[in-house]
C-alpha cells in the first residue's frame, strides 16, 4: 500500500519577525526623518522589562551622531490618542564629542535610565525648566558638571502616535553655581543665558562635560542679570522635598507631637505638591498656637529664596518631608502664615544662610513674639 501523501521535512524554516510596536514605529519614523543616513543607529535595551519586573524603566535608548546627538526611544503603557503616551514625553540628551570619538559613551543611558525610575517611582513628570540637583558628576568623572536642567529640544518637535502625543525634553548639565541660579530664578532664564554662549551650551544645550567655566565666569554680566529677574520676578520654584519637621510651642513636647502622627507606610507615589486633599486626615484642620520648625541645611538653604523669591511676590512655598521622615501630623502639610513684616525680618535674618560654610549647627532662628523658631540641622552623610 503507497503513501497517498507525504510531508516534505526539507522545506526552508520561515523568518517571521515581530513588528515593531506602533507607538515605537512613530518616533522611529520620526528620527529616520531627521537621521535618515543612520538607519541603524547604536541602542542600548533592558534585558528584562520594567513591566517584566527588570530594573530599568527605559525600553529602549538609541543613540545618533549629530554630530553630537544622544537620544532616547520610549513607549509607555496603551493610552488614547487624544491625550499623552504615558507620561507623555521622551528624554534626550546632546553630548560634545570628544576628540578622536567614533562611538558615543553610554553613561548617558545610565542617566537616564536613574532618571525614568525617579518618574516611575514618584509620579513626578520632567518639564522644560525643571532642575535636578545630583550632587556629583553626571559620567562620574571629576567633572563641575554636577546638576541638570531640562528644556524642550529644539530638534526633535513633539510628535503624534497612535496611543497619544509625545513631547521630547532635553537633559542639559550645569554646575552648582548654576543651579542655585536656577532655584533662585528660574529654569527659562538660566536656559537663555547658557543658549548665548557658546562655551556653556550654545543654541542646542550641548552638554560638554569638560567644560570649566560657569556662566558667570563666561559672562560677568550674568550674575546682575540673574537677581534681576529675581527681584522683579521671584523665583518658580514652589517647593522641595527634604528633611524637615515639626512641633507645636505650646507646651507639647515633640514626642507627643510624633506620637500623634500618622506613619506613612506605603511608598509616596504622588506628585511633590499635587497630594491627594481627600485623605480624611488633610480636611481635619487644627489651629496652632506657635511651632517650631526644623530643616536640614539644604532645605533650610532655601529659606532666603523662599521668602524673598516667592512670599515677597505674593506666593506659597513647600517643604515636603521626605521619606526617610515619614511621620506626618494631619496628613503631611503644615501651613505657616508670613506677614509683610515678618518677612521683611526673615529676609534679613536669613542672609546668614546665603553662606553656610560658616554656620555653627545646628542653629536656631526665632521669633518670640511669633511663637516661632526655626532650626537648621546638619544633612546627613
């Protein structure tokens, strides 16, 4: 009896590749347009995925030469096309090649990627005009470039994709003398000065992590140029996490007080300044009679930009206690009133913070006829 059929077992495996996920194919698109010579440009990949349970949020990093070009590929979770793609941006960053450099570093993606777990873990998104403080140089060098400021990329135009829009924000490094400009000011304005000069970032916010100058050293106008604006605008930032606490003056002890609070024991995802308000323990209001406050140095730093930058013009200011103090007392806010002529007074009392280094901590500021103290600690090591 013949085989009425038989199987061909020789026959050439077929190569189905999986297609490129939508929202990705859109911003590919749209650095092919302005690549279109880099079809295949370096990208660094998480192994596993965030949503796997990896520990890099960023999917994707790719990197272009434009010359000078290191960018960053990333789709977030399905959202509809009429609002953001996730948290609704993509990160960037220009570097300067170095002489002699044929393939870019890829510290960059390591930045990035510890940037995208803040925005994942806090819920905080990056604005043009936002800092972040990092405290040591961004390749991990002996750089002064310490600090970040984040701006619109003047390259890459926000784009549409089929699960929302996508803005691209842009990581410019700067040195310390001018992000304390940034939190005394603003970020726009710190953002021309360094577009002007060529040395510091020129018209693309190149970050050349070998630069030595300041823009004050570059620009000896900069400086008065600076309290300019802040003394006829104020200061943007509305508030900062740190270390801080507080206690009431009359009579309470501050054992008490923290033994009347409530311990947050789940990770904060929330906004800095945006806390949910339907927390029963927020609409529970005490009036206090005196308190005492308590800021570790680099909260308390801001204490002279707070009252001359943003209650002199009218504006709150927030201290968030951070998660390594995670006792509260009804709910996490604690509201202080400042009179025109308190802080006419704060603002002379507080120009011993403008020099810290010659502090004698900790130190106490106080208003007896406020029933008001404040206390400067020293930042943890």
């Amino acid at each position: 009896m013949e085989e009425a059929a038989s199987l061909n077992h020789h026959a050439p495996p077929i190569n189905i590749l999986p297609p490129t996920p939508a929202g990705l194919e859109s911003l590919y698109n749209l650095c092919r347009k302005i690549y279109p010579d880099q079809v295949n440009p370096l990208q660094v990949t998480a192994l596993l995925k965030y949503w796997l349970g990896g520990p890099d949020p960023l999917d994707y990093i790719s990197m272009y030469a434009n010359p000078d070009l290191h960018g960053d590929g990333r789709v977030h979770d399905l959202s509809g096309p009429e609002g953001p793609a996730g948290f609704g941006f993509e990160l960037t960053f220009r570097l300067k090649r170095e002489p002699g450099e044929t393939t870019p570093p890829t510290w960059p993606a390591t930045l990035m990627q510890s940037l995208a777990k803040y925005v994942f873990h806090s819920g905080n998104s990056l604005c043009s005009g936002d800092h972040v403080s990092w405290h040591c140089a961004l390749d991990n060098s002996e750089s002064r470039i310490q600090h970040m400021l984040m701006t619109t990329d003047l390259q890459l135009n926000s784009t549409q994709t089929p699960f929302g829009s996508v803005d691209f924000i842009q990581i410019v490094g700067i040195c310390t003398e001018e992000l304390k400009a940034t939190q005394q000011w603003n970020g726009a304005g710190l953002l021309d000065i360094l577009r002007r000069l060529p040395a510091a970032s020129g018209p693309w916010h190149i970050t050349d992590m070998r630069r030595e100058e300041s823009i004050f050293e570059l620009d000896p106008y900069a400086q008065e140029e600076v309290e300019r604006g802040f003394e006829s605008e104020g200061s943007n930032l509305s508030g900062v996490s740190g270390r801080c606490s507080w206690s009431e003056q009359d009579g309470l002890s501050s054992k008490e007080c923290k033994d009347s609070n409530i311990r947050l024991d789940t990770p904060y995802h929330q906004n800095l300044l945006s806390s949910s308000l339907e927390s029963p323990e927020l609409l529970r209001i005490r009036k206090l009679e005196g308190v005492h406050l308590i800021f570790n140095l680099e909260a308390g730093s801001l204490l002279p930009l707070a009252i001359r930058g943003r209650v002199r013009h009218g504006r709150h200011f927030t201290f968030k206690s951070a998660l390594d103090n995670p006792y509260v007392a009804q709910g996490s806010w604690l509201q202080v009133l400042i009179p025109d002529d308190l802080e006419q007074d704060m603002a002379v009392t507080f120009q011993a913070l403008a020099s810290p280094e010659a502090l004698s901590l900790p130190k106490t500021f106080s208003w007896p006829d406020r029933k008001l103290s404040i206390t400067i600690v020293a930042d943890k090591i």
